[in-house]
C-alpha cells in the first residue's frame, strides 16, 4: 500500500448548507455599509432583536441581511436557493411575497444581481398558501439559480413581503422558535486537502522507530483545512489513529488550530501522538475528520453530522520494513494456488494476502516474529511462526492431501460404482458425486485437513453417512450397510441345483439375477431391505419337462445365507414317460409269460 493521503469525501457533491439570519448589535462593515443584519452558519440564536414590524399604512416590508464574514474562498450555489422566513398579522390577509440576490465587494460595488425574483411560496394557514394569519406561519420561498461568488465578496439577501396597507405584518428570526434561515446548495463547503506525518525535529516523514528515544517517539500530524466561508465554520477537526491490527489507538481526539482565524479560507491543525517504545510494529492509519457548523447543527438535531463531514487518511509506520516472500504447498510438494495467508503479531492479525497460480505471495513485513496462519477452501491447513530479519522466502507445507477413500460391502468386498457426496469441514458439499471405480475407490487430489461427510448411495439406496477425519493419503475405508445373501439351490435329495437362474427383486422391481454353479449356490450383494428371492427351474427328467417356479421373502439386515429346497425336482420316476416307455414292453411281457404258464397247468 503506496504511503500518502487520501481522501474520502462525502458522497454528495452539493451539499444545503444553512445560513442562520440574525440580528447584531455591534453592525460589521460588509458590503459597503454598517448593518445589523447579518447571516452566518452558527445556530447562535441570540434573541436581542428578534422582529421587524411593517405598521398600517406601510404596504411592504423589505428587509436585507448580508453574508458576515464575507466569501473566504470561490463558492457557487447551484440548484433551488431557498429562505424560510416566520411571520405573523392580526388577520387572515393576501401577501406578495419576493426574493432578490446580489454578489457585493467590500466596497458595496454590485458584482452580480439576480433581478426581482417571484418565489415559489410554501407555507400559511391550512388551504391559503402564502397568506397571512394572527398565529405566526414559517414560510419557505424557492428560486432555481446558479451563481460563483468570488472571494473576499459577499452575498446580499433581501426579502419582500407585499400585504397592502390595511394589515400590520411582524417578521420573526434569530430565536429557537423562528429559526429564520436561507439554504443554499453549495458545491464548496469545508474540507481537509492535505496531511502529512513530521517527527520530533520538524522533518516530514512516513516511517517511525521505537528504538529512539522518549522524546523523538512522537508523531507529529498536520493537517490543511480550508473553508470558503472562512475558520469559523469549522466546528471541529478530531483524528482518529488505528494500529496494524486495527485496533484504535487514537479515537476522534480534537486537533488545535496552529495557522488561521475565523476570516480565514486556510487553517493549519495540528496532533502530537507520542507513542511508546513497545508501539505494535507495521502500519498505521490516520483519518482525521472535518466537521462544519451546519454539522455540529445536524447533530443537535438528529444525532448525525452527514453529509457535513469530510474526511482524509494516511498511513504511516512504526519500524523496519523487508520484502518477503511465501511458497504455499501441499503434502506432495505442489503450489497452493489462492490460499490466503494472515500474519499475527501477539496473536493479531496485521497483514494478510492470497497466493497466486504459483503458490506465491510477495509482500513486505516489518521485522519481527508472526505467526502465518494459511486458509485453503476456507479451511486452515497450516500454522506456521517466522521471524523477520532481512528479505527472505519461505516455503510452507500445507496439510493438504491426495486420499483415497475405499468403499467395501459389510463382507469387505469392493463396491462398484458407489455414489458419493462429500461433505467438506468448512460445511460446503459437493454439487455432483463421485462415483467408485470396480476396486470400490475414489482418489481425490489436493483435500484440505479436517473432518469430512461421505453421504454414499448404491443402487438408489442410503447405505453409508460417515464422517472421518482426513490426516493424510489414506487410504481409508468406509465399510457400508451392503450385505451379502447366498442362496442355495437343492432338489428334494438334497443335491445342489447347478444353472438355476435366481431373481432378487424389491418393491421397485428387478434388483438383481444369478445363476447358480455346481455347488448350488448364488450370492448377491444388496443394501437393508426386504427382498423377494425368486428361483425358475426347466428342464427334462426320463423325458419328461419338469417346471418349478418359487419365491420367498427375505428380509435382509445383515450377512445371511438361505437355502431353496425344489420339491419336485426330480419328481418320482415310476411318474416319468420315459421310466413307462422302457418298464412298459417289460411288464407287458412279463404279463404274457405268466398268462402262458397258467395255461399249461
């Protein structure tokens, strides 16, 4: 950050500046003649003269105030001008109102008139506007100019007001009741220009050490304000002082005024901090704050200076600066690209920045020790101390990592395809899964340090929410509520069943199929649930077709084996065509022998 002044002003370029009309007993020399009436910033209602009465028989009361002090600076007013003005009758009356300006030199040569203004009227008894009444009516009467007074002249206002000579008028300013004003909208007001930061000898300077003595620790501030309506219009200049760590050191203390009086468009101000030989090393930040009559008026009233207040900063520092450098890396040595580094110094923080594509960040730091606190993916992955002695580079390592979760059935065996959704320590998750390779593994590159959530799906279905805390590669292995059925196909001897297809179907229909080998079995890997095994048997025994579809239900809450018993398989053979296609012609015989033999008896 560049050393110097800055300045942020306040966010409006024209600002109402309020003109009190007042009355004086001590008249000024302004404009040319010696008058009473004068109009200035201040709210100092005095109340010593409050009225001019305009008597019957009179038809108009014109009454003229002048800009005292006189323009300390160029000011243009551009915009609706405006003067509200509090009068009274004795009765419901007609008025002409009427406004007129001049820009005048000291000597009263007119500069500048505006012409005999008809003002828009605001104001008066409810439905008569403009008029007159016994109770006394503020009135607010509007013009549309734009003029630049030069310095050293003044601004003439006068004020017409036409009731005929039938009724009195009385006109009421000067005092908290009738605050009688002009509101000028200004695009010159008071503001700071320049600061700078001087040691004890007088020297301008922007760097400070604590390694002097107690009467060299001192930071001198000045400041240059300037004010076209001239120094009394600054109602205060206070400076607020923050250290490195953003800590207050100095809060909205008042600053004097060396150079410059009430007529004057320049003021010099100044504030001596003496600071201590344990002062917090780095950069510090001034602001002062310049705050003008119509402010310290605001607050009164609303308990806000804006937008009368301007402000000006800069920073300086206490110590010796070194540019450093940082390589920011991960467990396997590659850069780090946007992790943001924050130094501390005692514990807070006073500097901070982000690595770039390379891992790097480049900055300087004032010498001593800080502690290096690194944020990757808003997660702290290294705390690191260094000690600041001259320009260097440091590396850091990261605790970032490449790991490798592994996902495995309740039996240990590798789930393919498993869905994964990631929960990372910050607690942002992933937006898409990921998705396990056969061995049942995901490898993720560059995980920052923590405890994460792995929300894992198979088939549609819930089967693991677990949380482990990442340290380093891996692998780590996350064992899911996947469990393993093993169905077992036997005829009615007991003998296994080989190539008997077997469906495991859920409510949402076919979950899986196998088929059986020599030993009869199938096995099948299924998430919780309930599940119906159903097992199709075909096929031909002594030539006959043999056909035996059946299901049962299962439910499934961890590793279990079944066994299916195919009762008609294989049915008796003396049922068989081929068991009666070769004992038939047998029997047959048989059957004729016998027949023979009895005969001959």
């Amino acid at each position: 950050m560049p050393l110097g002044a800055t300045p942020s002003y306040s966010a409006s370029s024209t600002k109402p500046l309020h003109f009190f009309l007042h009355y004086t007993s001590n008249p000024p020399l302004v404009g040319g003649t010696a008058s009473n009436y004068i109009m200035d910033t201040e709210r100092l209602l005095q109340g010593i003269r409050f009225s001019d009465l305009k008597r019957i028989g009179q038809p108009k009361i014109s009454l003229d105030w002048y800009l005292y002090p006189n323009f300390a600076g160029a000011v243009t007013f551009d915009g609706l001008w405006q003067v509200i003005i509090f009068a009274n009758s004795t009765a419901l009356h007609p008025a002409t109102w009427g406004l007129q300006f001049w820009e005048k030199t000291p000597q009263g040569s007119i500069v500048w008139d505006s012409g005999q203004l008809t003002p828009d009227v605001k104001g008066g008894p409810s439905g008569k506007t403009g008029f007159v009444d016994v109770p006394v009516f503020g009135y607010a009467l509007t013009a549309e100019l734009l003029h630049t007074f030069a310095p050293g002249n003044t601004l003439e206002l006068e004020i017409t007001i036409n009731t005929g000579s039938t009724v009195p008028l009385r006109v009421w300013y000067d005092i908290p009741q009738y605050p009688s004003q002009a509101i000028f909208p200004s695009t010159d007001f008071a503001r700071p220009i320049s600061l700078a930061t001087f040691d004890a000898n007088n020297t301008a300077r922007d760097v400070f050490f604590t390694s002097w003595g107690t009467a060299q620790r001192q930071v001198v501030v000045r400041a240059n304000i300037t004010d076209p309506f001239g120094g009394y219009d600054v109602f205060r200049v206070d400076v607020t002082i923050r250290d490195s760590a953003n800590r207050s050191i100095v809060t909205n203390e008042l600053i004097v005024r060396l150079l410059g009086n009430r007529f004057s468009f320049n003021g010099l101000y100044e504030f001596v901090w003496l600071y201590p030989q344990d002062a917090f090393p780095g950069k510090y930040r001034i602001e002062i704050r310049v705050i003008d009559n119509n402010g310290a008026a605001n607050f009164e009233l609303s308990g806000n200076y804006e937008p009368y207040v301007e402000f000006l900063s800069k920073i300086f520092s206490i110590g010796i600066e070194f540019p450093v450098s940082f390589r920011v890396e991960d467990s396997r040595g590659q850069p780090l690209p946007k992790a943001k580094l924050t130094f501390l110094y005692a514990g807070l923080p006073v500097e901070g920045g982000m690595t770039d594509s390379l891992g790097m960040l480049s900055l300087t730091l004032f010498a001593g020790s800080f502690g290096v606190q690194v944020s990757w993916q808003s997660i702290v992955v290294a705390n690191q101390n260094v000690s600041v002695t001259n320009a260097t580079n440091f590396t850091i390592r990261a605790a970032v990592y490449y790991p490798e979760f592994k996902f495995v059935s309740n039996a240990g065996k590798p789930i393919n395809r498993a869905m994964v959704f990631l929960t990372s320590p910050n607690g942002s998750n992933t937006r898409l899964p990921f998705l396990s390779n056969a061995e049942g593994v995901i490898s993720i590159a560059q995980l920052p340090v923590g405890g994460y959530g792995l929300l894992t799906f198979w088939e549609g279905e819930l089967v693991a929410d677990a949380r482990l805390n990442v340290t380093g590669d891996g692998p780590y292995t996350i064992r899911t509520k996947i469990y393993t059925l093993t169905v077992s196909l036997k005829d009615n001897s007991g003998a296994p069943l080989n190539q008997i297809q077997i469906v495991v179907s859920s409510g949402e229909g076919v979950f899986d199929f196998g088929i059986t080998g020599t030993s009869g079995q199938a096995t099948f890997s299924l998430p919780v649930g309930t599940y119906k095994v159903s097992t199709y048997y075909s096929g031909s025994y002594w030539l006959n077709y043999i056909l035996n579809a059946s299901q049962v239900d299962v439910p499934l809450e961890a590793d279990r084996a079944i066994s299916i018993s195919l009762s008609n398989v294989p049915p008796p053979i003396y049922l068989t065509i081929g068991f009666w296609l070769i004992a038939g012609p047998a029997i047959i015989l048989a059957g004729f022998i016998a027949m023979r033999i009895l005969r001959k008896r």
